[in-house]
C-alpha cells in the first residue's frame, strides 16, 4: 500500500502462513529501507489513515493493531474480534475505524482511544466501506445478496438497499459521494444513485462473477474484475464498456487506476500484474468519408501508402498520406473475404463470394477486368509486373490470368479440395499453390510443374515466400510449419510446432527470421536457418490474431482486434506496453519506423507515434534491473556486469546481451526524469 503523499510503500506478506510479523516500510522514490513495523505475523488486511500518520494490521487471530507510521510505536491496544478481520478502514473524517468479522459482525471504533463503540451482527457480512465525506458507510452482505447504506456515526441503516440476484462481493463509492457500485456473483456489476437507491446505468455485464471494484480519481471511469481472467474499463455515465477485455491467465483480483487515470493497474491469479494504458494514443481522426461501416477488415498496400477497407460485400480504397478515397464505395454480389493492391499501386483487386476477382482502378465505378472462378474465391495475389493475377477457390482451380483483360493464360490444377492457398514469389519466377495435404510449384514463365510434395502434415493454408526468393514457409491446419527450400522442394529442417492452426508468417526483411501466429494467445519467432526458437513466445491478453516485422526488420507488432504490442525484434523485449483500441482494430501497418497506422472498426483513422510507445526512462531501468540482476548506475551502466551470470549457457548470455545493448540504447535516447 502507497501512502497518500506517495512518498512511502507500506508492505507485508498478506497470509495465514507468514511470518516474518514485520511491516516493510520503503521511501518512495530512491527506494530507501525505512524501519519495520513490528506486527502480528498472521497479516491479513490493512489501511492507512488520509494523512498517512497511522496504519491498522489486522491479522488472523482476530486482532487489529494501530501504530505510528513515524515510529512504529502502538498507539492503542490491539482492537480484539471473535474471529478473522476480513476487512478495516479508516474514515477519511478522522476518528474511526470500521472492521468486518468473519464471525457475522461489524464494528465501530473510536480512534486512537481504541474504544469499541458499536457492534451489528446477524448478517453474513463482507466489506464496509466510508463515504468521500465520512457520513455514510456502505456494507455487503453477501449471502442477503444485498449492499446496505448506513450512517457512518451510529452504525444504523440508512434506509437504502442495492440488491444483486446473488452474493453480493463488494460496493465502494465514487468520489464525489453520489454513486455506489457493486458487484456480484449474477455476473454484474451495478450502479446506483447513492441518494435515491436507484439503478443509475443498466447492469455492466460479465461472463463470471464480478468481485472488485475501483473508480477512477475523476469518478468517470470505474473498473471491474472477477472470476473472468478479464478486467474492463466502463463510462459511469452511460454504462457502456471504454476498453476491450484486458486479459490475464486467471481470474482478476484487483483493479486499480493511476491517479491520473491514464493508466489501470490490475493483478491476477495467474501471478502477474499488468499495466494497462488507457488513452496514451491521439485521438481517433474524423471518420472516414462514405466508408461503409462497421469495418471488417483493412488491408493496406506494401509500402504502407494505400488501404482497402471493407465492410461484407462493399469497400473503398484510400491514400494514406490524407486519407482521401482513390475508389468510389465499390460493391461485390458476394462478401469480399481478399484484396491486394498491385505492386505499381495502380489498381486493387478483390476476390469474394460470387466466385469473381475484380480488377479496379481509381475513380472507377465498374471493375476493368474480372475472372469467374467455379467456386468461391478463397486467395489472390499480383504477379510483381502488376500484369498479371494468380488466383484460386474452393473448386480448387489454380489460374494465372491478365490483368488488363481476365484472359487466362494457364490453369495449373482443378478439382474440389479441402484447404487451398497460393503465394507468388517476390521475383515472379514462382507460383505456389497447396490443396488437401499437396504442394506444389510452378514455373511462371514456362507454366511447368518445378516440384510436387505430397507428404505434408495436415492442410496448408498459408504460404509465404522469403524476400530472397530461396524459401518457402507453409503452416497448417494442425499447427506444423515447414520451411522448403524453392529450387528442390526439400525441407530445410523437420517441421515446427505452432501448435495450433497458423493464421500468420511473416518473414524478416533479410529472411534469416519469420514469425508465426495462428489460434492461441502467442506468436512465435524462429531462425530460417537453424530452425531454433530465437525468442520466447509473443503474448497478448486476447490472443495473436496476425504478427509481422517492420520494414527494416528493428520491430516486431503483434495485434489482435482489441489491442496490440510492439517487441524489439532482436531481444524480445517489449518496446512498450499493450495498447488497447477501444472501437476494435479492423487492420494496421509500420509504414516506417516512426508510427503506425490503422483504422478502427468503427471506420476511424488511427496514428499511433512509435515514441509514444516506448517504454518510460524509470520503467526502462526497472526492466534492466530485472532482467541482469544488477543496479544501472547514473551513466546507465550496468554494476555489476556482464548481464547474464558466470554459469549461464552461451545462447542465455547472448541472449542476456542482445537485451542489455537495446535497454542501454534505449536508456540514453530517453530524457532523464525530473528532479
């Protein structure tokens, strides 16, 4: 706990088992040991006064102690319960302390005489919390389903009850005193009007039981958690939901803002805490014009320069120096599942349900050229001559065409298959194409069939060539990803395990890494020439939908539709924290290594600056400590060095270094904090 001035860090073991029965005390900042605080060894729950001048322990024998926090000294005896203190609070007024027995009682206490001065059993009570001005105090009961307002002098109920259609696990107030939230295990947390008792929003709906609760200091956000291992961030005065799910590995057990609401604290069951910023990116631009909404997806060209954004069967496409539309709204029979811009950036091609591929050009209202295929169309890709188009469907027809024309000019294979997909080479020498558990390669100038492998594992549906043309990567349905070598087929290492069905790879701009993402919560990145894990996994909350490398290779983005992360590429370490999107992320890119791009699902232009991103000077020093165990002195080295220990392997140390170099880098570059 962080004392009210923030200059002090008041910390113990909160458990049954420990006992150390001492009260950490740490002078923030500098980190400075202060004097323990001899306590109970039994600690369960404690609290601080406003003004920070005393502390309550209460531990599992039933007994409260308040001391000093200048001298640690007892400033009364202990406040003794018939059983374990499950929670104590002081009244922000002065003079009083509540506390909850687990016995079924709660109690009133004059402070610092010590002196009991009411006592309310009879109900299976839970938390008790005061009001911003000390008059009221909020109590759960939580097998009466029901939060009970009462007046915080005399302990009597005020007459208001907040019920919940199951146990009720804790309601707090705003700050301003006007509004009470809940939380129960009906899967909801509610607010209510603190003078009328009334619902002030609708429910705020979870998919687990809801069991903390925090406002922001402005009272205009509040945070929930519970059993989901998921904690939100909704608006107090519509009741509508400001943040995705922010995800953990277990259920939520406290949520906290920053003072100035910039940021959420949260910590879970699964033995982390996370940061979360809330609203570190500009806001969204305008939305953009005439685009049909919401916005299932964005594609945007190589270089960053255009996107398509398209919503079911219709679309339009941008320039996104301005992001004026080079396309009227152009519309398909069928939904439009792919899109690529030719590589002169001349025109986009769609492929969709009706079985067609459309060539478009800017300012057209009709498409130039189309292709029928015999089914729907399930991948396309630009020959790098902008010329010509390879495409396929879930007949299974394989067909090189023009582009200027829709003439084909070589259908490769037919017939009606479970998985297809396709990919071109970056020198258009080569076509490749895989169907069922087959995969071929296909001369482009001659149209003759280089090689043929049938013997890999599960269907393939994503191919990818390296930037120089050597190797080509497949990931299945089954989770294999295998890396063949172009000008034989032959494997260049045994296949590797994602795991899970591949979705994503992406090669690094001088081929020697890729990186993989499919259906699980992580992405992953290996040597294209060794075949070795060169990173640990790449986590997001909500999962890794797709993962690629900047342009030149410096940083690696891992997104899914709520939120996304930067890496430094080279070390694994995050570049800076997750950011949420709100509104839903229908696509984004690195046009350069100074911002990204994208655009939400409600059709707004986003800009997120890469300085921006970057971790903060005194969160980078932590970062150093942490991962080479040694203190950063004031010319941000390392003391002692080197990074990794005398007994670690050549690949920890290497890896230790790599991650060392970057932090430094990183620690110089940012400004030092204030004095």
């Amino acid at each position: 706990m962080i004392s009210p001035d923030s200059r002090r860090l008041f910390n113990a073991a909160a458990s049954e088992t420990s006992h150390d029965g001492k009260l950490s005390v740490i002078e923030l900042p500098g980190r400075r040991a202060l004097p323990d605080i001899a306590v109970h060894p039994k600690l369960r729950w404690m609290d601080l006064t406003r003004d920070g001048l005393l502390v309550a322990a209460a531990s599992a024998d039933g007994s409260v102690e308040i001391h000093n926090t200048a001298s640690g000294k007892p400033v009364c005896p202990p406040l003794v319960h018939g059983g374990i203190v499950i929670s104590a609070e002081f009244n922000p007024a002065g003079g009083r302390l509540v506390t909850v027995c687990d016995d079924s009682t709660v109690h009133l206490w004059e402070i610092p005489a010590g002196r009991e001065l009411k006592k309310i059993s009879g109900e299976t009570f839970g938390r008790a919390h005061f009001s911003p001005d000390g008059k009221q105090l909020v109590i759960v009961s939580r097998r009466e389903h029901k939060a009970q307002l009462y007046d915080a002098e005399i302990l009597s109920p005020g007459g208001l009850t907040l019920r919940h259609d199951d146990y009720v696990q804790e309601a707090i107030f705003s700050p301003d005193g006007k509004l009470v939230a809940t939380a129960g295990d009906d899967h909801v947390a509610r607010l209510w009007d603190a003078h009328t008792g009334q619902p002030f929003t609708p429910p705020l709906p979870h998919a687990n039981e809801v069991y903390c609760l925090a406002f922001s200091a402005d009272g205009r956000m509040l945070a929930t958690g519970g059993a989901e291992p998921a904690a939100r961030v909704w608006d107090v005065a519509t009741g509508r939901p400001l943040t995705p799910w922010l995800r953990h590995g277990g259920e939520i057990l406290s949520v906290k803002f920053s003072p100035d609401g910039s940021h959420l604290l949260t910590s879970s069951r699964d033995g982390t805490a996370r940061l979360w910023p809330l609203f570190t990116s500009p806001a969204p631009l305008a939305p953009l014009a005439d685009q049909p909404t919401p916005v299932w997806r964005t594609t945007f060209s190589d270089d960053g320069k255009l996107a398509f954004c398209s919503s079911s069967n219709r679309g339009r496409a941008y320039r996104t120096a301005d992001w004026q539309p080079l396309t009227p709204v152009v519309q398909c029979d069928g939904i439009i599942d792919h899109e690529r811009f030719s590589p002169d950036g001349q025109e986009l091609l769609t492929g969709s349900r009706d079985h067609l591929v459309r060539v478009w050009r800017w300012n057209s209202m009709q498409p130039v050229a189309t292709y029928r295929h015999a089914g729907s169309v399930t991948a396309v890709e630009w020959l790098p001559d902008s010329k010509r188009i390879f495409s396929t469907s879930e007949n299974g027809d394989f067909v090189l065409w023009n582009a200027s024309d829709g003439r084909r000019v070589k259908t490769f294979t037919n017939g009606p298959f479970a998985q297809h997909t396709l990919a071109v080479s970056p020198d258009g020498r080569w076509l490749a194409g895989s169907w069922n558990q087959h995969l071929a390669l296909w001369n482009t100038g001659t149209g003759e069939r280089t090689w043929f492998n049938d013997s890999t594992r599960g269907s393939i549906n994503i191919l990818r060539f390296s930037p120089d043309n050597r190797l080509l990567a497949g990931g299945s349905d089954t989770g294999d990803v295998q890396l063949q070598r172009v000008a034989t087929g032959e494997q260049v290492f045994p296949s590797l395990p994602h795991g899970v069905m591949v979705r994503c790879i992406g090669f690094s701009p001088d081929g020697k890494r890729f990186v993989v993402a499919g259906d699980n919560l992580v992405a992953r990145v290996w040597s294209s020439v060794t075949g070795e894990p060169l990173l640990p996994p790449l986590k997001l909350p909500g999962g890794v939908a797709g993962a690629a490398f900047s342009p030149n290779g410096r940083w690696l983005m891992a997104a899914n539709e709520n939120e996304f992360q930067v890496w430094d590429a080279l070390s694994g370490v995050p570049a800076g924290s997750v950011q949420p999107c709100p509104e839903g992320l229908s696509g984004a890119v690195s046009p350069d290594e100074t911002h990204l791009i994208g655009v939400s699902v409600t059709g707004k232009i986003l800009n997120f600056q890469m300085a921006d991103l970057k971790w903060p000077r005194e969160q980078i020093i932590s970062a150093a400590r942490l991962l080479s165990g040694a203190e950063v002195d004031a010319a941000g080295g390392l003391d002692p060095a080197p990074p990794a220990g005398d007994n670690a392997t050549p690949d920890q140390r290497r890896n230790a270094e790599a991650t060392w170099l970057w932090l430094r880098e990183e620690l110089k570059s940012s400004s030092p904090p204030a004095h």
